[in-house]
C-alpha cells in the first residue's frame, strides 16, 4: 500500500497546558528582505497595515475631533471639514476591514496599503496647496519679518507632516528597499511639487519667499527619506536574518504546534517541494546526559526505516548550529484518539478494536525490528483519512523509544534517576524504573489506552503521578463494565490480560493480541461506511478546523 503524503503528529494530549518553554533559538518572524512564500508576505503586510492604519485612522479622528471643536485654524471656504471627514471615514473603514477576518489576498492588502497612504498624502496636499495659496499666509506682509517667520514655520509644520508619513511607509510596509524608495521619493517631491503649484500662478505674494520654503521644506523631506529609506532596509535584513535562522537544512519553520518532555514540534514546510511536515526540535539541554542526543539520533535513524501504512513516516533529521538535534516527520491536521474521546465521549466497542488493531500492526513492525515505543497512549495515535480511507489510525512521537535489540541495555536512550513515559499508560515495569522492557510493556500501555477509549478514563486515576505509578505497580484495575456496562465481555477479558501485573500473563507479543481483538464479536462492527459516515455527518471536518487553527495562528504571528 503506498505511504500517504501528509501526516500528523501530536507531541502532546494537552498541548495548550504545558508551559511553554524557552524560546528556541530559532526565529519564526517572517522575512521580507528576500524571495519568500506570498502567503508569509500577506500575513505579515496585513499585520503590518492592520497597525499603520489604526495609527492614521487615529490621528484623524483626533485632528476631526478638535477642528470640529474648535474653529480656530479652519480655513473658510475651502471645504476643509468636508475633506477632512472624508480622510477620516475613509481610514476608518480601511481599519475596520483590516482588522475583520476578511479574506484578504496579496492584491487586495496592496491595494490597500495604497488607499491608506494615498488618502493620508491626498489629504495633506490638498491642506498644503490650500495654506500656500489662500490661507492666512497670503493676507499677510511680505516684508514684515514676523510674516517671514510664520512662512517658515509653515513650511516646516507642512514638511514634517509629510516626514511623519514617508517613516509610517517605511517602518510599517514590508518592502525591498528599492521599492520602499520610491514609494518615498513620491511622498517627498509631492509637496515641493504642491508648493511651486500654490505659489507661482498669479500674484502670489509668497513667490519672493518661495526658494526658502522649499529649501526648508527639502531639508525635513530628505532627513524623512533617509529614515524610511534605511529603515526599511535595515529591517528586511533583520528579518532575513530571522527567516534563514528559522530554516533548517531543507525545512523551513512556520508555526509551534505542542510542546512535550523530549522537545518541540513546528508546523514546517520543505523549502523546494512545499510540502507540510511536522518538524520536532530537541535541545542539548531537553535530552539529558551529553551522550542521549546522539543515542537519539541513532534510534530515530531505526526508526526511519519503519514503513507500515499505520507509523509515521520520518523523512528527515540533522542538527542546527546550535546543536539542537531535529527529525521531520508526516503532517496531519487530524484528532488524536485522546481529543476524540474527550469531545465525543468513549468509543463504540467496534471503532476501538478498528483503531487497536492498526496499532498493533505498527507496533508489530516495530517489535519486529527491536524497537520498544514506551509511550503508547491516545494522544500519540492520529486518526486521519488517507486516499480515501476514513478512520486510518497512526502511531506517532517514537520520542522515547528503546532498542531492545539494537544496543546494550547500558547504552539505551534513558535518563538516570527518571521515568519516562505517561504515568496514566505506564507499565508496571516503567513504573518501577525498570530500563530492560520488552514488547510486553507496550502491550500494557495499548491496554491501558485501550481502556482509556472504552470508558474516557484511564485504569487509574489518582491526585498525583507517584500514586498512578504505584496503583500501576501493584493495584489491579476496575472491570470495565463497572464504568460501562455494554462493553462486550469479550473485549473486557482481552483488554485486562494486556493490563496484567506480570508480563508473562501478558498476550506474548502484538501478533497474539490482534487476533485476539479480531475474535472479539464486535471486530466487525465498524464498518468503512461508519467511518466516513461519522467524519461527513460532523459539524465541521476536523481538517478545516485544523486548517483555521493553523492559518489563526500564522496571522497572529
């Protein structure tokens, strides 16, 4: 059966829950300074415009609020409230689009963007013309030096506004640099251009003064220009720095998924086939001793060779500069069991064998080439639908797995003085620090997990986890039908031999416990067409919650 092309891992039941760690060395900032995906560059625009235009909606509100307070400095007959309202509303709705969940693509934030700055430069020049060509300064004395000063300082005032837009422009936009200058060099000879256009027509008494206004006003707009100007070249090489900081090897970072014990894991992307991937970072100081990493390293390289339809599949690993180690493995925007037991309740007898049985034929490849997973739980078998097969179930985060067969106990990938695994899918021997576990460990936590979708609790619940590791040790498990009555006694026998204390009493290995699950009455229960009956008839496919969570989260970075 050919391998899917895109799966899930889940690194964690509760992954909102767990603290989050400290910030990887790898950077997750979109960069604008070189080629980069249009969907990075629509987030980060719409982000960027979202603020630049909460900031000018802002300044016209306030400068609304007071002309209209206010009359001084309204110039009479020149529609000026007229324009400035139109200014603000115009702002306003733009800020309002922006910050809405409207689809907006790349062309249409471009065009906004050009709205935005056109209507704050309109708005500008259209005050300018109007104060060089019939306002106040015009009824004055040339001659007088009081006039002349007022003149400057309009100037002045007049360049600095347009300064205030050129570094917003700057700052704000992602933009290459070249592209940032000339958007600059427009903004910075439009009010030249304005002034001449106000000034020269006609018997203008400010034609005398009219080389100093604009060697005043050349001065503000150049130091403007050259703020913008490298502030947007200096930002787009910070950001791609941040953008080939965040790429590893071939794979490029996009968003943090979950956090668990042994690391990390991104949503990531490969650069060159675009295809999604799970990416799972571990830090020198996450693994344990010096020695673990490259124990790690070596086991993920076994694990890589396993192909069953129902593991992940590995497609990569190496490590960072920094000496993180990664591996990348399948994406699969998909619940895990653990997700879909705690938001649609215990499973049917039937589903649970249908997903049970596909973990035992992945743990059998498993087994069979030595490897122990050592946690076996809900959270970490995915369920998917893969070419057109509804219900597939996957084994993922082989993150602690052991080599029974690979290596000398001495050398196995443990901590000292630490248990690993999830206390409420432990095996009796995992709870009591045994480091020699053999595929009968992993037939107890499929017990356990197992239990778990049967009745929406594990076999033992307990305050803390020391207790569940000695209940697993030495307490024998309610009977499931205490819980729920209707689980067929068939199943309930073959889940609590997997759930026995002493391996021996254990079913041998996963082969003897699948055809056990098969002889169950309710094997056949669930059928292919209940599958994909129970992901049409849902409210909404988990993929499309998936997909809004992820781009929720791009957005928001």
């Amino acid at each position: 059966m050919p391998r899917p092309a895109i799966v899930a891992v889940n690194d964690s039941p509760t992954p909102t829950r767990t603290p989050r760690p400290k910030r990887c060395p790898i950077a997750f900032v979109a960069g604008t300074g070189g080629p980069q995906p249009t969907v990075e560059l629509t987030c980060l625009l719409r982000r960027r415009l979202r603020i630049a235009a909460a900031i000018t909606a802002a300044s016209f509100a306030v400068y609304l609020a007071r002309t209209l307070l206010s009359r001084e400095g309204v110039l009479p007959g020149s529609g000026f409230v007229i324009v400035l309202g139109a200014a603000s509303a115009v702002t306003f709705l733009l800020t309002a689009a922006l910050w809405a969940r409207l689809p907006l693509n790349l062309y249409s934030l471009r065009a906004s963007e050009l709205l935005l700055f056109g209507t704050a430069a309109a708005f500008h020049g259209f005050f300018q013309f109007i104060v060089f060509y019939s306002g106040p300064l015009v009824m004055g004395e040339p001659g007088c030096a009081e006039h002349q000063l007022l003149v400057r300082v309009a100037a002045y005032a007049s360049a600095s506004r347009w300064l205030i837009l050129m570094v917003l422009y700057g700052v704000f936009i992602p933009n290459t640099w070249r592209r940032c200058a000339a958007a600059v060099a427009v903004l910075g000879l439009a009010p030249l251009a304005i002034t001449v256009a106000a000034v020269l027509p006609g018997d203008n008494p400010l034609q005398s003064q009219l080389p100093v206004i604009l060697i005043d006003m050349s001065i503000i707009l150049a130091i403007g220009a050259a703020i913008a100007v490298f502030g947007s070249y200096r930002l787009g090489e910070l950001e791609q720095e941040a953008q080939e900081a965040r790429e590893l090897g071939q794979y490029r970072l996009k968003a943090r998924l979950g956090a668990g014990g042994m690391g990390e894991v991104y949503l990531g992307e490969h650069t060159l086939l675009r295809r999604p991937c799970a990416i799972k970072l571990i830090r020198p100081d996450q693994a344990g001793d010096p020695k673990a990493l490259s124990r790690f390293e070596r086991e993920v390289r076994a694990t890589a060779a396993l192909t069953h339809w129902n593991t992940v599949e590995i497609y990569d690993y190496g490590h960072a500069d920094d000496g993180t180690f990664y591996y990348v493995m399948e994406y699969l925007p998909g619940l895990s069991l653990q997700e879909m037991v705690d938001k649609h309740g215990p499973l049917p007898p039937g589903r649970a064998v249908h997903f049970l049985r596909q973990a035992c034929a992945a743990l059998r490849e498993a087994h069979a080439a030595g490897l122990i997973h050592r946690d076996i739980k809900p959270s970490n078998l995915i369920v998917c639908e893969r070419g057109g097969v509804h219900d597939v179930a996957k084994l993922v985060d082989f993150g602690l797995v052991q080599g029974h067969a690979l290596a000398a106990p001495s050398d196995r990938l443990t901590v000292q003085g630490a248990i690993l695994g999830s206390p409420p899918f432990m095996s009796p021997e995992q709870a009591n620090g045994r480091t020699d576990l053999d595929p009968r460990s992993d037939i107890y936590s499929l017990g356990a997990t197992a239990y778990f979708l049967l009745t929406g609790q594990p076999p033992f619940q307990r305050e803390t986890g020391l207790q569940i590791l000695i209940a697993h040790a030495s307490e024998p498990p309610r009977p499931l039908t205490d819980l729920r009555p209707d689980v067929p006694a068939d199943l309930q026998e073959v889940v609590l031999r997997c759930l026995a204390k002493d391996p021996r009493k254990r079913f041998p290995d996963v082969g003897a416990l699948d055809r056990a699950l098969a002889a169950c009455a309710c094997a056949s229960a669930w059928t292919p067409e209940d599958a994909e009956r129970w992901w049409r008839e849902g409210d909404r496919s988990t993929a499309e919650v998936v997909r809004d969570e992820l781009a929720a989260t791009v957005e928001a970075r």
